[in-house]
C-alpha cells in the first residue's frame, strides 16, 4: 500500500509538501486549487505560500448545522490571510451564521446543507443571498466600538432648549 497520501498519520510539514506537488500537477493542468481544510492557522499560511488560490476553512462539520463552532480562529484567519479570498465552509445552518461569518470579513461563504435540507430551500436561498450581502456591506461599513457603558450618539447641535 501507497504511504504517500496517508495525511492522517503524516506531518503538518509533510502534508504541505504533498500538497504543493498536487497543487502544481493540478495547476499545470489548469485547475484552480482551493482547498478545503481546517481552521488550523499555521497551515492555512501554509496553504497560501505554497499557492492556493483561496483557503477555505470550516465553521463547524460538513452538514452539521452547527454554525460558526471557532469566531476567534476564524477572526484571526481574516487578519492573518490576506493574499487570497477566504471562504467559509461547511457547518452553517442558518442566514444569521451566514450574515456572521461575512460580518467577521470571510469574503464569501460556501452552503449546502443549510439550503438542501430546509423546508422551503428557494426561500433559504434567497435568505443567505440577502444574509451575505448584508453582512458584507456591514464588514466594509465599519462596526461600532464596543463600549462598557453607554454613551449618547444622538446630535445635541441645533436641538431647542427649553428654558
């Protein structure tokens, strides 16, 4: 039996190595590499210096439902990722898990499950399509500062004062 491609009981190096030659074989052949992984972050840089076109992380197991399982992991994936588009995958179940994962910067999302299985898949659809976008727009707009106590935003110029 071949032990070349037993990534389970290789190393995070040697599996690198084993995906730069199939990534450059596939390349050659024309074939645009994106690799579904984990959201392990060294390897995902990993991925990315050896010539991925996108790294896809996973939110949660393939047709779980789960939503995002890993927020901080995958924050720190969008600051440290760059190079290349990062799309989430697998795990998300719903339009607000889909609005959440392009709102923490993911440049797109990949779903399945989440549409296959509901009740009305169109509706579904149309939902994440709305989800996405919304999320998106909310990530490039800017989010708020978090603050521990409250703070008033509203104008105070050009509002009467009665005397």
């Amino acid at each position: 039996m071949e032990k070349d491609h037993d990534h389970a009981n290789q190393s995070s190096c040697h599996r690198h190595r084993c995906f730069e030659g199939h990534r450059r074989r596939l390349a050659k052949e024309g074939f645009t590499v994106l690799p579904y992984t984990s959201d392990d972050i060294v390897f995902a840089k990993r991925l990315v210096d050896a010539g991925a076109a996108a790294v896809m992380p996973l939110a949660a197991p393939i047709g779980s439902g789960m939503g995002l399982q890993n927020t901080a992991t995958l924050r720190i994936l969008r600051e440290m990722i760059t190079e290349v588009p990062l799309i989430v995958d697998a795990g998300i179940g719903s339009a607000a898990e889909a609005a959440m994962a392009m709102e923490m910067g993911a440049d797109a999302v990949l779903i399945n499950s989440a549409i296959a299985t509901a009740k009305n898949p169109v509706l579904m659809a149309e939902a994440m399509q709305h989800a996405v976008l919304a999320g998106r727009q909310s990530f490039v707009a800017g989010r708020m500062p978090r603050k521990l106590y409250a703070t008033a935003s509203s104008p105070v110029e050009g509002v009467s004062r009665v005397s």
